[in-house]
C-alpha cells in the first residue's frame, strides 16, 4: 500500500504518549477553515486506512475521508457555524460524506450477513435420534432432528450446511433467480459452463473466509484455488486442494493478477474464470452455478459479468444491464469469458499499474479503465447476486447503511 508519509494532505504531525496524529489538509481545504476544529486531526491509523483505499480528493471522497468530514461538519453546525464556513454550507458537506461513507449501524446489520448455523433455521424439529455419517475421522455419531421443510423430514448439522431450503423465518419468500433476473435478449447460453475459480485473501481484524467459502459451496462451486496474500491463517475446517501462498505478502492488485494469471495457465479449457474477494456472501437459496450456466453469455461485443451491485449503481427495475461510463465501485465477484481473461492478463497497460503509485491496489480501477479503452461492457444484475459480509465502520448512531461499498439491493434479503 502507498506509504503514509506520501500523503501530500498530512500537515502538523505530532506525538503524544506513544500516538501519531497530524492534520488533514484536504479535510480542511473542503471545510475552508483552519486549526480551529478538533476533528481535523486524525490518527496515523485513520492515514493508513485512507490511503490504502480511493484517493480522496476535493470532487470524490474515500470512506475514511467522508466519515472526518461528517464529524467535522457536525461540531460546525453545533457550534451554529463558523466565520468561513456557516451552518448551511456545513449541513451540505454532511449530506455529502453521508453518501459517500459506508457505515454499520449497531443493531441492524443484515443477519444474513452472519455465519449460517443449522439451529438458526425455522424448519429445524425436535432432536429424533442419532445416525451415523460419514466423516474425514471415519464414520461420526451425529444428531438427527426433524425438519419441517415440506421437501425434508429429518435433517443433519451436515445436511443443513449444504441445504438450499434452509431459512431464518418460515415465511421467507424464496425468489427464483430465472424470474428475478432473467437473461437480456441478446444473451446466448450453451452448454454447462467449465469454470475455473479464484479467491484472494488476507489478514483481516474479523476472518471472514470460512463464510464465504461456505456461501460458495451451497452456490454450487467446490473446487476454488486460494490465493493468501501474506500470513492470513486458514480456518481449521477448510478443505482447499489449489493454495497459492504469497509470502511476503504482495497487496490487493498483485494478488488477484497473479491469481487470475495463474487461473488462466492451469485451467486452460475453462470457459469462465471467477475471481472472488473473500468476504463475499452469495445467494444461497438456488444453485447459482447453475442458474449463470443457463444464461450466459452477453454478446455483440462480448462483455465481463459482475455478480456484485454496489449501491452506486442500483436500477429501479430488476435487471440485468450495463455499466454507464467507467466501472469503479466493486470487484467482490468478477466473471471473465476465457478469452476477455486472456487478454486482460496479457495487456501491457494492465501491467504497468503495478510501476504506478497506486499499484498495490485499486483493482476495479484497472478493470474499469482495460473495458472502457477496449470498449467492453460489464454487465451487472440489479438486484445484487452477490454481497459484502467483511466489517462496515460503524461510525456515527443512527445514519443509515447506504456506502457504495455495500449493495442496499441484494437477492439474499427479504
């Protein structure tokens, strides 16, 4: 990631008791005031998350940016405004980090967002018995209950965990993907797709791998080669065959080029290469392997498939659709046609992000600028197929959950 101290916006950096803060010029440039406020001062760890993320700028805030800006408009507005910055300008600036920050509030995050257990589902019965399954220690004493579901009578911890039925409340509404989003006209579809899928990890303060590669499982893909970025522990239950270490670790944009790449060399009769984040939540009541089996792919000209809707770009209707201008917010869950995969890994533009100062990062940059100087489409589906399940900030009680880092219309909700 860029170093913090090739922050041009850091100015008056002090030390106190062992902590590292300094002001933030651009914050300040945006307000119009000095040294007068106390939240125009941030701590290296808010630098560093700044900088690892979008460069913020006077005409488009990152997050971290939005979050100071929203607490420093607010002490202008108790305040009752100051001499370069009145009330109204700083309720303004308020309504704008509020749409460009992406926050969790306490209390009501998704529960769909959370690990599945089988005893959170409203079929589960009454325990009838023990069976025995088989196991990696061999055959296991399991648990038997009833289930309630009209397509099941007795279920497992096991067969829950692999189960398309399985629901939060009785009355959920199971919404058919064929219905919900069906293939545009000038769609093709074929024969069953051969896949080949990538997912990159790291360390995060709160693991969200485990998840996510169970979404996967139930999505209908089992074979995923694993790229670790650094020395990001794997859950004791993962079963992965492909794992690609990078150690010492190489950030974000060198991770997912290397995986792609690598996806590209090993499996070179894949018809699609899936690249995954890993704090991806899939919708998990439909084989949805099975359901992009039979409506891809996009043609005249061929294009790239999200299965990730940011906030950002939400339609009205149900559908699926195309960017308008250049893709910038997501690459949660990516679909490349084999041959657009091979032409991506092997333009010199896209290696040349790397020599750049943002070449650490910033993968939906590179993927958005490569479609539209090649004219590519990137087709997406509104609502989300996929969502983020990592850790929002939550930052301020009571401001709802509307970051662009976020779908706020997703397939899996109610």
């Amino acid at each position: 990631m860029p170093a913090v101290e090739q922050c041009p916006h850091r100015e008056d950096i002090h030390f106190k008791d062992g902590d590292e803060s300094a002001r933030c010029g651009l914050l300040c440039h945006i307000l119009n005031c000095g040294e007068e406020l106390t939240s125009l001062r941030v701590s290296r760890g808010a630098c560093e998350s700044c900088v690892d993320g979008i460069p913020p700028s006077v005409d488009r805030l990152n997050p971290v940016l939005a979050s100071f800006l929203y607490s420093a408009a607010s002490e202008i507005v108790a305040l009752g405004g100051t001499t370069t910055c009145d009330v109204i300008r700083a309720e303004e600036l308020q309504e704008w980090a509020r749409s460009s920050v992406t926050v969790e509030v306490l209390g009501r995050r998704s529960a769909a967002a959370r690990p599945r257990s089988f005893r959170d589902c409203a079929h589960l019965g009454q325990l009838t018995g023990y069976t025995q399954q088989p196991s990696v220690q061999g055959m296991v004493r399991t648990a038997a209950h009833t289930c309630h579901h009209p397509a099941h009578e007795t279920t497992t911890e096991a067969n829950c965990s692999s189960c398309l039925d399985w629901s939060r409340t009785v009355e959920s509404q199971v919404r058919v993907l064929a219905d919900v989003l069906p293939a545009p006209p000038s769609w093709h579809s074929g024969l069953p797709i051969r896949w080949a899928v990538g997912m990159t990890t790291a360390p995060r303060r709160t693991p969200t791998l485990e998840t996510s590669l169970d979404y996967l499982r139930r999505a209908g893909w089992s074979n995923v080669r694993l790229a670790v970025d650094g020395m990001a522990g794997l859950p004791p239950t993962t079963s992965i065959e492909h794992v690609s270490l990078r150690e010492p670790a190489l950030g974000a944009w060198p991770n997912f080029y290397m995986t792609l790449l690598e996806l590209v060399l090993s499996k070179p009769d894949a018809d699609a290469v899936m690249m995954l984040q890993d704090d991806v939540q899939f919708y998990d009541c439909e084989n949805v392997r099975e359901y992009l089996d039979s409506i891809l792919w996009p043609a005249g000209p061929p294009g790239i498939v999200s299965l990730y809707c940011s906030a950002a770009y939400t339609r009205e209707t149900p559908r699926w659709t195309t960017a308008d201008g250049r893709w910038e917010w997501g690459v949660l869950g990516f679909v490349f046609p084999k041959e657009l995969a091979q032409r991506f890994v092997c333009d010199s533009q896209v290696l040349q992000h790397r020599s750049t100062d943002r070449g650490l990062r910033f993968i939906d940059d590179v993927i958005g600028e490569w479609a539209e100087r090649n004219e590519i489409p990137i087709w997406y589906p509104s609502p989300s197929l996929v969502q983020h399940i990592g850790d929002t900030s939550t930052v301020w009680p009571g401001v709802p959950a509307e970051g662009y880092r976020r779908a706020d219309s997703f397939v899996g909700n109610p």
